[in-house]
C-alpha cells in the first residue's frame, strides 16, 4: 500500500507539471492565435549590400575646368579654373577629391590687368619655393597674359601669396595656359599663345626660364593646329592647355585642341628624344596615333582636355586628370567636371591614353589608396 501511495502522488504531481507547462507554452504563442485584431509581425530590417570601398565613379568634382594636380609627399593639391579667384585643394587620395580641404589661396585687385577672367591655374615647387602661374585680362580677352604668385611656406595652404607680376614672354603677345618644366638643369616654360594681335589661331609656344618668374630668349612655335581634327572646322583654331611629361628617355607634350565650344575637343601629343633640344622646332614630332582622347557619347564625356598627369600614392601608376561635359553641345563653362583615370604605356614607350570612363562605371582607385 505504502508503494501504490507513493506512485500515486508522482502521477499527480507529474500531471500538475504538465499542465502547467501546457498553459505557459499557450499563453506565450502568441503567433499560435488566429486572432485578426492581433498585430502584425515587424518586417525583417533591409540590409543593404556592402559599399565598394576600392572603386569610385567620375566626376570626382561635378564642376572643375583646366584641372591641375601636384603630387607632393603623401598629399595631392588641385587647383582648377574659377573665373575670378585661385583655389586650391588638397587631399591624400585623389578618388575622394570632393572631400578633400579647400581654401581660396588669392583673390585679384578689383580692377586692373590681372583683375578678370582667371584661366588654368597651375601650382608649381621651384627651388623650396610655390608658385601659382595663371593667365587673366582686365576684361578684355585681347589683353590676356600670363602672371605669377609665389609663397615661401612649406605647406602652400599657409604662408602669404605674393603677386610677382606679369611674366614677361617674348613679343608681349596674348598667352593663356602657361605652364614651367625642367628639363636636363634648365628650365623651360610652355604656353598657348597667338602669333600677331589678332585671334586668328593659337599656337603652342615655348622658351626658356631664367628665374621663376622671367623668361629669356626668343619664342618658338613648337606646334600649330593644322591637322583635320586639330582644326575641327574652327575658326579661330585652337591648341592649348599643353602639359609636359617626361617618361624614361622621351619628352611628351600633351596639348587639346579642336576648340572647347565643339564636342571634337580632344586630346593629342607631341614627343622627343630627351637629349634633343626643345627649342628647335625639328625636335618635335607629333604622334601617328593622335587624337589620343576623344569624345564618348555613350559615356557622357563630350570634348575631354586640358588634362595634366599624377602619379598614384605608391608611385606605380600614371593617371590623367582632366575636364569633360557630360552632355553634348555645353562648350566651355562650368558644366566641364573634373575625371581622372589611369592611363598606360606600349611597347615602344608611347602613352595609351584610352577611351574616358563612362559616368556609371567603378573604376578601381589608385594604388596605395
């Protein structure tokens, strides 16, 4: 009897259990219940797929004409057409420009011959020294010149930029787009200009430097647009925005030419041997494969130029920077953004320049970045 007691107060008290646990599972299984007045369960969150941190898209400015880059250490400073000031940007990576530090460096005098139309200013380190060289008028696009600041800082963001003047080119002739190199110990300075007083074609003139801020000796033509897609059916014709870049033993000058205001504004070059004399005109040599840089419609990169070059953060790549409207027929004003994309070199030490990126493609980012 004691057992069958004992085994009686187990089954009750198993039983309790179970019911207990019956009525705890039902009072929580609320989705259990076909009650249409219960609410509805919350949406699962949305998860968006993983940002692309080593790509980027063009433009990496919506809105920078005559683009200029310098590579100085780890940072990069940029500076571009404004109109009426000179601008500068730096950064530490170039595909993330738009980011980057900005800060008016210079604003002209109110009136005078360097006070209007600010035109391709390009930053320049000669001797420890900054310098910005940019082209400006009083007004009157006839008066167009080429003028110079300098700064004594280390970092150019700070320090004082000191108006040196114009810079005096031989024959005081209009002259836009200047910019200086050296070559073999000697300096050399570069720039667009017209052979008389009048705007019948720009040419591309060079001749040599004796301080940062005079040139010496007579001009030379080393370029005239005389070719069908330099000429482009303009009137004037143009060649300008030309930058110098030197690769193992040659010497390249980029150059734009067929007229901003036309979509067939594209890129060509001339080259010659690094031990050859810049200042002769036979020096040169334009390349078979010109125009190097054309238009791409499907990409909405219309009359790409005025370009410069920077190496990437590690020094292995070339890139080129360089302004293009996104739509046809905008011409020159401030619808030309700022793109850039790696360029690469053939067999024969020639540069490939490509197809401009189309506006929707991700472009893997300089390396080192």
């Amino acid at each position: 009897m004691v057992v069958l007691k004992k085994i009686s107060k187990i089954i009750n008290k198993a039983s309790i259990l179970s019911v207990l646990l019956l009525y705890l599972s039902l009072a929580s299984c609320t989705s259990c219940s076909d009650n249409s007045n219960s609410s509805p369960k919350e949406p699962l969150p949305i998860i968006d797929p993983p940002i692309a941190t080593g790509t980027f898209k063009n433009p990496i400015l919506n809105s920078g004409a005559d683009p200029w880059v310098i590579k100085e250490g780890n940072e990069y400073f940029v500076t571009f057409t404004t109109g009426n000031n000179i601008t500068l940007m730096r950064t530490n990576k170039m595909s993330d420009l738009k980011n980057g530090s900005k800060k008016v460096i210079w604003t002209p005098p109110s009136t005078g011959l360097n006070s209007k139309d600010l035109w391709a200013p390009e930053l320049h380190k000669i001797n420890g020294k900054w310098y910005v060289y940019y082209a400006a008028s009083d007004g009157n696009n006839a008066n167009h010149r080429m003028w110079v600041l300098e700064n004594t800082a280390a970092d150019p963001f700070t320090g004082v930029w000191q108006d040196k003047g114009e810079l005096l080119l031989p024959d005081n002739k209009w002259a836009i787009d200047g910019s200086p190199f050296e070559l073999n110990g000697k300096y050399y300075f570069i720039w667009s200009g017209w052979e008389g007083n009048v705007d019948v074609r720009q040419d591309i003139y060079i001749a040599e430097m004796n301080t940062p801020f005079s040139v010496v000796g007579n001009r030379v033509a080393i370029l005239k647009p005389t070719t069908a897609w330099e000429v482009n059916n303009t009137n004037p014709q143009v060649a300008e925005g030309p930058q110098f870049l030197l690769k193992n033993d040659k010497v390249f000058v980029f150059y734009s030419a067929g007229a901003c205001w036309k979509d067939g504004y594209s890129v060509g070059a001339i080259w010659m041997e690094i031990t050859s004399n810049p200042l002769n005109i036979n020096s040169w040599k334009r390349l078979d494969a010109n125009p190097l840089f054309v238009s791409n419609a499907a990409g909405n990169a219309f009359g790409p130029g005025h370009n410069s070059f920077f190496k990437s953060l590690d020094g292995n790549e070339d890139w080129i920077l360089y302004h293009a409207n996104p739509q046809p027929g905008q011409g020159c004003g401030e619808n030309r953004s700022m793109r850039m994309q790696k360029i690469s070199w053939d067999n024969n030490g020639l540069p490939i320049l490509g197809m401009p990126e189309s506006l929707d493609k991700n472009l893997v980012k300089p390396s080192g970045e």
